[in-house]
C-alpha cells in the first residue's frame, strides 16, 4: 500500500514538472514515505532524517505517510530541517502543498483525515509495467486494540466502481496484465454509488475486463470475509490462487481482548471454505505473538492452528505497543525476551511447513508470470498464481518480462521453486 502511495505521489511531482534523480544528495526535494505500523519503523524515519541535518542545507524535506499524520506538527521540532508534514489522506491536495512549497512556505501540512475527496489518480506513477496496483479502499473502520491504523488512515472510503472499472480498463489497454485491488480491508468494500457493489461483485467484475490474466487482492479481514468472495474465485480463475487472510492469533481469547470480531472457528470456518473450494488457494497470514495477557497456552494455539492451516506462508511479528490504540493500556505485558523467543517459535515452525509443502510442488507444472531476471544466475524470477516465486531457466536470455511462460518444478526451497522452462504440449 505504501508502494502505491509513493507511486501516486511520484507521479504528481512528474505532473508538476519535477524529475527524479538517483541518490538523495543530487535531489532538492527529498521526502520520506513513512509507516508507523510498529515502533521500528516510526525510529527508522527518525534515524534517518538525521542523516541530512547539516548536509541538506539546500534541500527540501517532507515526511509523508503515517508518522507525519500520526506525530503532526511535532515533526517540526524535532527535525526543524523538515518543511513539509502530510498524511496519506491529504494527497489529493498535494499538488497544492508543492505550490506552497516553491512559494518558500517551509510549515506546510496536511493532516486533515476526513476527507470525503474521492480518490482518483491520474498521475500514478507506475513501477512496474506488467503489474499495477489499485486502491479500492482507504482507511479502515475496525478498532483492533492494537492497530494505529484508523488513526493514521482514518475512517473506510470505498471508491465508486465505476472510478475502479476504468482504471482497470485504462491499465488493460496500457498492457498491464496483472493489477492488484489493494485496500486495509478489501472485504468491506462497498460501492458508494447506486450500483452499490459489494467485494465479491467487484472481484468478478475486474476479472471480466479484457487483457487482465491476474486479478490479486489484499488485505483480508476475515470477520468481512464472507462465502461470495470463494464462490466468486471459483468461478473466475483470472482471480489468483491465494487469499491472504489475517490471523493474528490462534487463541478465541487474545482474539477477542485484540477486539478482532471473530473467533478460532469464525476463522477455521472461512479455511474451510477455502480447502473445500474448486481449486486449490494457496493461504498466508500474519501473525502477532507476545500481545498483552497471551499466556503460554494461547501461544500453543497459535501453534496449532499453524499445524491445522498449514499456511503457505506467513508474516510474523512481535507485538509493538502504539499510540491511542487500546492495547496500550492493557496490563500484562510480555518481555521482550519472552516475545522474541515465541517469534522464533513461529518462524522455526513455519518454516518446516514451508519446505515441506514447497517439496510437494516437485514435478508439477506451473503458469509463471515473468518479473524479472537474476543475470549472474542466469534466471529468470517467475511469479505463480499461487503466489510463489519460481525462478526459472529459459532458452532466450531476454524479452520474457511482462510474459506468462509455462514451467516445470525441479527443486524447492523454503521460500521459492527453481523450475525449468517447458514448452506448453
Ligand atoms: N504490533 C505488532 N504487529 C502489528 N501489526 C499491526 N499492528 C501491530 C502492532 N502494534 C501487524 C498485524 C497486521 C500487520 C500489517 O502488521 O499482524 O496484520
Ligand atoms: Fe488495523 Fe484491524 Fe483495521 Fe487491519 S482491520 S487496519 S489490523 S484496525
């Protein structure tokens, strides 16, 4: 999601006429993307708006992105050389923020967050040429006691399908081949206009509009996450083989302390759904150990549901106390050795069920969509629908980007396939 925001961002500079250099000390205007989602992020922003303190005399900086919404005008004292403070939702106003900035305005700020503009953006400045990114929904309305998200991104916007549908098109005709429906929580999608489109009809929907041959998703929550959605994958095998569906926890009770509306059979029901679907979806998740009050026997459960799911793969964390959530005032904190030792827990057993279920993927064939290539290895880097990286050996040492190539799987790793290139039969 930040990837996209910065493409937005980028691409309203280029509109304005400014142009991009290669390293930071050739640039005049130097902004910073930030995340606050965890501590470690908010202090990398920090530590590195030092970096220029005395070298940037000459230059502009602007911190973007949650830390700027969720620390405000602080931002000002505590890095004075800093000349510009904006949240993700006032980027549709950053045009005008720039004007001021050339104006030699050095306090501009947009942290306003409820903001009933609708997010079209006709500057998207793409990175990749195959692949795009698009914003259905911004913000979110849960209250996960320990996410800094709605206050950082504000309340939910859905976009109007129609806004989303032609931007799917345009990006068709452009040769874009793959697009990926980003939002905090895509389920709760719901088209403003009459229409009035819920998730799953948009999904379909996208997966009909001609040129597409991939149609990903993401984030998931599973209290949204309703039936329609799976029927909808199955019926479409446009929409990819891989939902990724947050977990956090495999204990009902440090469930419902994290306010997450669902328990452990909420969630396993919405597994099986999906291991009883047409097609095989490959399952990912996230995973928070060490929240306040998780005893050892919660812990285990998230063990077990790891065992039970068998996951894909996932992302794990430990949990990090934020600003204005809930959690903050919860009692019974875990130490932080105690929280370190638990994600090492997950990650060593999740990566056993990694190599594992990769193994299994030996001998099969498999549709890749080709991102890249590793020059020194003499491969090229392939994505699956599943949503695997199969790096592959092929004849042709160029022209394969941007194209679906069939490959055969020869080894497996815990975090990708090494295959060969085979000619479809
Ligand atoms: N501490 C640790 N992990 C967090 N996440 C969100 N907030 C926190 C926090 N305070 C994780 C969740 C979420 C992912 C994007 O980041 O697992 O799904
Ligand atoms: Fe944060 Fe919960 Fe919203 Fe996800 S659903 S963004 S975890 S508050």
């Amino acid at each position: 999601m930040n990837v996209h925001d910065t493409e937005k961002v980028v691409g309203t500079l280029f509109q304005q006429g400014y142009s991009q250099v290669e390293t930071p000390e050739e640039a005049g205007l130097v902004l910073y993307n930030t995340c606050s989602i965890r501590d470690k992020a908010e202090q990398k922003v920090f530590n590195r708006l030092q970096n220029f303190k005395k070298a940037g005399k000459d230059k502009v900086f602007g911190v973007l992105g949650c830390v700027a919404q969720q620390e405000g005008e602080k931002i000002f004292d505590r890095a004075p050389h800093v000349s510009l403070v904006c949240g993700s939702a006032s980027y549709p106003k950053f045009g005008d923020m720039l004007v001021q900035l050339e104006a030699g305005n050095r306090h501009v700020t947009g942290l306003s967050i409820d903001t009933d503009e609708t997010f079209d953006t006709p500057f998207t400045r793409r990175d990749n040429p195959h692949r795009a990114y698009i914003t259905i929904i911004e913000g979110c309305d849960k209250s996960c006691a320990y996410c800094v998200v709605p206050f950082t991104r504000g309340p939910e916007r859905s976009r109007t399908s129609e806004s989303v549908m032609q931007e799917a098109r345009r990006l068709a005709a452009e040769g874009y081949s793959e697009i990926q429906l980003l939002g905090q929580n895509v389920n709760s999608y719901r088209d403003p206009s009459p229409a009035g489109w819920d998730f799953a009809t948009l999904l379909a929907r996208i997966a009909e509009v001609e040129g597409i041959r991939r149609v990903r998703y993401t984030t998931s929550h599973p209290r949204d996450f309703v039936k329609p959605i799976v029927d909808a994958m199955d019926e479409n095998p446009v929409l990819c083989d891989h939902v990724h569906l947050t977990v956090q926890s495999g204990s009902t009770r440090v469930l419902a302390a994290m306010d997450r509306l669902y328990t452990r059979d909420d969630y396993m029901r919405r597994i099986d759904w999906l291991k009883n679907a047409k097609r095989r979806y490959s399952l990912t998740t996230d995973i928070i150990v060490g929240f306040p009050g998780e005893t050892e026997a919660d812990f285990q459960q998230t063990l077990d549901l790891l065992d039970e799911v068998q996951y894909d793969s996932l992302f794990s964390f430990k949990y990090s106390p934020r600003p204005n959530t809930s959690a903050l005032q919860m009692e019974d904190r875990v130490a932080e050795e105690e929280k370190q030792r638990r994600l090492a827990i997950v990650q060593e057993k999740q990566r056993a069920i990694q190599i594992r279920r990769n193994a299994e993927m030996i001998g099969d064939q498999k549709e890749v969509h080709v991102e890249g290539r590793h020059h020194s290895l003499n491969q090229w880097i392939g994505r699956t629908t599943d949503n695997r990286t199969l790096n592959f050996s092929h004849p042709e040492a160029d022209g394969l980007l941007g194209k679906y190539v069939n490959v055969r799987v020869t080894r497996s790793g815990p975090n990708s396939l090494v295959g060969e290139f085979t000619p479809a039969a």
